[in-house]
C-alpha cells in the first residue's frame, strides 16, 4: 500500500499570539493555532508524528491558555474516525519536546518513541526562557515523561521505514526534528515547529523563510531551512489551519 499522511486535528489553541508563530512579526495580533497529529499508514504498522496536547483543562492549568477541543478531535477519538487502533502503532515520533508535541505519548503502549538524543538532554536542563514550553519546573511532572521507558534516541537523519526518514532540524529547539514521507504525490516533509505556518516557509518581503517565535539557535535555524530547500519536498507546516484543512497528503 502507497504511504500517505493524514492530519489528525485534536484541537485549537484561540487567541494566540502571533508572536509566537512569526520571529518579530505579528505583535498584538492573535490567531488560532491548531494542534496536530500526523499518522502515517501505508508501511508495515501506522506511525505517528506528535502526540498534541493534554485536555483542555490541562492546558489551561498548566499553560493558561485557551484551548478548544470537541470530543470528535480527542484523540483517541481522532484516532477511532481514521481506523487506527492505538495498540497498532509502534512507532511514535516526537518532532520536539514541547509539551503542544508530546503529550499523549502514553496513549501507544506498544510504541517506540524516537526523540533526537540532544532533545532529550536539552528538555531535562533547558535554559531558563525555554523551562515552561518544557513543563520543567516545580511540582508537575513534564508531559514528556509520559511514556518515558519507551523513549529511543536518535541521532542526525534515520531511517525509520521504508520511505519514511528522520531529518535533524535544529533551531527551534536543539533536538528538533522533522519526517520525510516518500508518498506518490512527491515527497512531503512534517516539519516540526521548524515551520509553523505555511507564511513561514513562504516569508515576506524581508526574509525567505521566517523562524518561529520560539528559537534557541538562530543560526541552525537557518541551516535547517537550507537543509529543507535541498530536500525538495512539500513541506507542510506543524500548526497551520490550512494542513488540517487538506487533511490527507499521499
Ligand atoms: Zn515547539
């Protein structure tokens, strides 16, 4: 069966700063943010790339910001509308740590969760201005630990599956990390938050390629875009109204 990519939409982050999608631009405007699950299905078992957030309540406990999700974009719920069982999957890839990624990864209790070896590191001791996108501090335990003995690491670019590989994008994150997917349409790249809305890979009048708002080397950041303009693929973005939109990609 030819590989494809769905993205699953398990729920919306409202009112959201700008800011934090576009590197200086956007301030005091807000948009909505819609949090994402890709499955990748056509090769020996289903992948999933990013787990989403925790519940509603959960994010605004933890994060205090406004967060949407009908009970039809839980997901397990998401998961059961694409005829995935959860026991299924084996392998589950965290693109980054940040809690918007990585929160249900409990939720596949027979997966490997393959995380790049300089993410792990860096979530466990993150610089301070990076310590709450983390849940690394006093009292909770990090949503990354979910799941945390089923944690393997990888280091660069890996293959995963056939036609599926592991690209190394550094610059939102140290250990940040996309998926190649060879589907019959061309090759797509889920890129992680090294491109958040499809503004950002497109740019402005100023830059090519915008980072994110959150970004912890801007020098690999830009390595990366570079890296991502040799790959030749469709790249689709982590956060955009419009990847949800399309849903499926193969
Ligand atoms: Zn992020």
């Amino acid at each position: 069966m030819p590989l494809a990519i769905r993205a699953l939409h398990v729920g919306t982050m409202v009112d959201h700063p700008k800011r934090s999608v576009t590197f200086g631009r956007g301030d005091g405007i807000t948009v909505d943010v819609v949090v994402i699950m890709f499955l990748i299905t056509g090769g020996d078992h289903p992948i999933i790339v990013d787990t989403g957030t925790g519940s509603p309540e959960e994010t605004l406990a933890r994060h205090g910001f406004p967060f949407v999700r009908p009970p039809e974009q839980a997901p397990l719920a998401a998961l059961a509308a694409a005829g995935v069982d959860p026991a299924e999957v084996k392998t589950v890839v965290n693109t980054h740590l940040h809690w918007d990624h990585c929160s249900n990864n409990d939720l596949f209790p027979n997966a490997r969760i393959l995380v790049q070896k300089e993410e792990l590191a860096y979530a466990i001791d993150p610089l301070p201005t990076n310590q709450w996108t983390y849940e690394r501090r006093a009292g909770i335990e990090p949503c990354w630990m979910k799941g945390f003995d089923r944690i393997e690491t990888v280091e660069g670019d890996v293959d995963i599956m056939p036609g599926v590989r592991i690209v190394h994008l550094p610059g939102h994150s140290p250990g940040s990390q996309g998926v190649v997917v060879d589907a019959p349409s061309g090759p797509y790249l889920i890129a992680g938050d090294c491109v958040t809305y499809h503004e950002n890979w497109d740019g402005d009048e100023r830059l090519a390629h915008i980072p994110s708002g959150g970004v912890t080397n801007m020098h690999d950041f830009f390595a990366s875009f570079d890296k991502i303009e040799q790959l030749g693929c469709t790249v689709i973005p982590s956060h955009d109204p419009r990847v949800v939109a399309r849903g499926v990609f193969a």
